[in-house]
C-alpha cells in the first residue's frame, strides 16, 4: 500500500531559516511470516499423525491448518507430503504463506521375521 509521509520543518530561528516542507511516497507491504518446521523422523505404517508431526512454529502468534489432518493414517510410501497453511487473523499486516515437509511411513514387517 503506498502511502504519503510529510514532513514539517519549523526553525525556532525564523530569522536566519525558514519553514521547510517534504514528502515522500513510500510503498509498506505485509510481513511474510516465517514458518519453522524441522524435518520429521520416520513413522510406522499404522500410525496416525499426531502432534508430533505438527509441532511447528511461526514468527506470529496464530493458528495453522495442517493437510493431512491429526490421526491420519499415512499408506506406506517412499516420500508422502504434509503441508501447513498459515492464515493470519491480522491481514493487514500479514499475508498467508505456507510449508512443506516429506515424511517417510515404514512397512512394520518384525512381526513378520520373528513368526519364520
């Protein structure tokens, strides 16, 4: 949004200088909040997501919304992707932004090996 920013000089020697006037145009945009999310650990096929998968900070105090959603259960797969959305609640000041991070669901096949 730009905006306009005067300035009004009033020397208290109005004899020796004058009052002075300037303006600026200047352009202020939304913050982008920073999103922290380290990179998490591998999970065992069966286990919902839980908190531990959505442990991630921002720069702000809000909420997010997490995709998928705590207590979904991941199909086994190399690279699976969890997503976080950031909606500020003040968007004038802040815009949306998001995150991605690979997660990583383990076959269990102990049981298995330890039954031959």
């Amino acid at each position: 949004m730009q905006q306009i920013v005067n300035i009004i000089f009033t020397p208290t020697d109005t004899t020796n200088y004058t009052i002075a006037l300037a303006s600026v145009l200047i352009n202020v945009t939304q913050e982008v909040p920073t999103i922290n999310w380290s990179k998490l650990a591998n999970i065992i096929s069966g286990t919902p997501l839980s908190s531990n998968q959505s442990d991630a900070t921002p720069s702000v105090s809000e909420t997010f919304g997490y995709t998928p959603l705590a207590g979904t259960i991941l199909s086994v797969d190399q690279h699976q992707t969890l997503n976080i959305t950031f909606t500020p609640n003040d968007i004038v000041n802040y815009t949306t932004t998001s995150a991605t991070v690979w997660k990583q669901t383990l076959l269990l096949i102990l049981l298995r090996l330890l039954k031959c």
